[in-house]
C-alpha cells in the first residue's frame, strides 16, 4: 500500500476507536447505579441513590447529566430505582426495562414520580441499538417482580452486569462467559450470615435461589469458568451487615489462585465501595 493510503487507513482506524469510561456511583443495599459511556455520552444501570447523588457523582468524574441516554433498570427493589421517577418524569431520561418490572417500579413505595411519558419497554434477550452501544437483556433469578441482567457491547468491548442473583443458571453464565468486563455480585460472607443478628427468614430468603450470591458462590464460579477475554471482575451489591469488601476480594483472589489465576497479573479484580463512586476507569 502507498504510504499515504497506509497513512489514511491508520487515521481512519485510530479516528473511530472509542474510549470507553465506567463507574460505580454506588454498589450495595442501600443503592446502586453505574455508569458506562464514551467521551460524548453514556448510559446508567440502575438509579437507586438520589438524583443530586447521582449529578455529584457524575460531575466529579466529568460527566454531565446531559450525556445520558437513558437508564437500564434490573429490577423493581428500592435499591435500584429510588431515581428513575427523576430521571425519567423530569429530566426527561428514557427508562428502559421489561413491561412486568415498570409494572412494579410504578407500584413501587419509594416512587413519589410514576413513570408515564419515559418508559420505555424491552424484551429479554432481544438486542436493541442506543447510539453505539449494543444491549441486551437476559432473566437472573432474584425475588423482584420481575428480573434481568445486561450485556452490553460497545466499541468490541463488552461488558455484563448481574447486580442481584440467587444463583448463576445456564443463561447467566452464558453471558457471564461473553464479557471482557463482569460486575457480578458477591453479596455476603457465608460465616457472617449465619452468625448475624439477621431474623431467620431473612437469612433464608438471602441464601434462597431467588435471594443473593455469597462470595464463596462468586469466587468458586469465577474460578471454574474464567475465559481468557475476561479482563475485569468487580464485585458488586455487597451486604453491609454480612460482608466487607476485603473478604469479598480476598475469598474471590484465593479460589481464583488455586486454579492457577493470579489477580493483577492475569486478571483485574475489585471490590466495589457501597456507598461512594469507585475510580473512573477508562477502556481504549
């Protein structure tokens, strides 16, 4: 190729490589909403922590509200969409999820602003295209009215969000095998559980099928299905009665170490903060 053909294909390449940008505003009982976007816009994964949190957030990483799409809810609990009646009713954000969850969020207690003109309703494993990004949803059980996680690929990255699950089914670890990106849920320490203050009900419905994954449920999958394009883990929906997070990570490295994995050399690993942003970090 002459040099300045070969000049112009390397410009073209380079001009259409994006930077991908992801946070963690917060990650836990008490709320949870994640950020994923280039340079010029983005998405949000759930909004349970108040709007003027989730502005402060975005504005200390460099990200306007006005860069935001639309929000991607999970499932219908408090935690997860204490702000989409904000967002959506008044900020005029679309609210995407299935027509079983807007059923609840609308139903919900926490929603003070029903969802009218912002819902917006989607299907399970049904792609869908917003701007660059590639989405789709898939079932995880969990006791919501209705509940999924997301895959979403943009730029050849792809990244797979599973906040809040009982187990990994067949379906979820299918998406979970196709991330390069994973914030996947380790929500409490089996020990800390049993022995806690928690009423045994509660106990019952969190180790249910249908209730949370344990870092041990976590550590021992990860370990037996890690692929090589995964880059990234960050552990996420963390108990604060029935974990820390460096027992979370700590449980996760050790079972990954003895399947021959050695994090931060073969593979990135983090804990998430419950209740303030992670680092913004940056993909290319």
């Amino acid at each position: 190729m002459p040099p300045l053909l070969l000049k112009a294909a390397f410009f073209v390449i380079k001009k259409i490589r994006m930077k991908v940008k992801f946070i963690s505003l917060a990650s836990g009982s008490s709320g949870n909403c994640y950020y994923i976007g280039t340079e010029k816009y983005g998405i949000l994964i759930d909004a349970g922590i108040a709007v003027r949190t989730i502005k402060k957030g975005l504005k200390e990483a460099g990200i306007s509200m006005e860069m935001i799409r639309a929000v991607f809810v999970t499932h219908d609990h408090a935690d997860h969409i204490k702000a989409v009646g904000g967002l959506g009713e008044k900020l005029n954000i679309p609210i995407y999820t299935t027509a079983r969850i807007h059923e609840g969020i609308n139903k919900s207690y926490c929603m003070t602003e029903k969802l009218h003109t912002s819902a917006r309703y989607l299907e399970k494993q049904q792609p869908m295209q917003l701007e660059d990004f590639h989405i789709e949803s898939f079932e995880v059980p969990h006791d919501g009215t209705d509940n999924v996680g997301y895959c979403i690929e943009i730029d050849g990255k792809t990244f797979s969000f599973l906040t809040d699950l009982g187990e990994i089914t067949p379906t979820a670890a299918e998406y979970i095998r196709k991330a390069n990106y994973l914030i996947l849920e380790a929500n409490y320490d089996d020990e800390m559980l049993r022995m806690g203050t928690y009423p045994q009900y509660l106990k019952e419905r969190i180790t249910s099928r249908t209730g949370h994954m344990s870092n041990m449920d976590t550590a021992e999958f990860l370990a037996d299905n890690i692929t090589e394009q995964l880059q990234y883990i960050w552990l996420c929906h963390l108990s604060k009665d029935n974990n820390h997070p460096e027992l979370a990570y700590k449980t996760v490295e050790w079972k990954l170490r003895e399947k021959g994995i050695i994090v931060g050399k073969d593979i990135q690993l983090c804990a998430l903060k419950r209740t303030t942003p992670s680092d913004l970090y940056e993909f290319e």
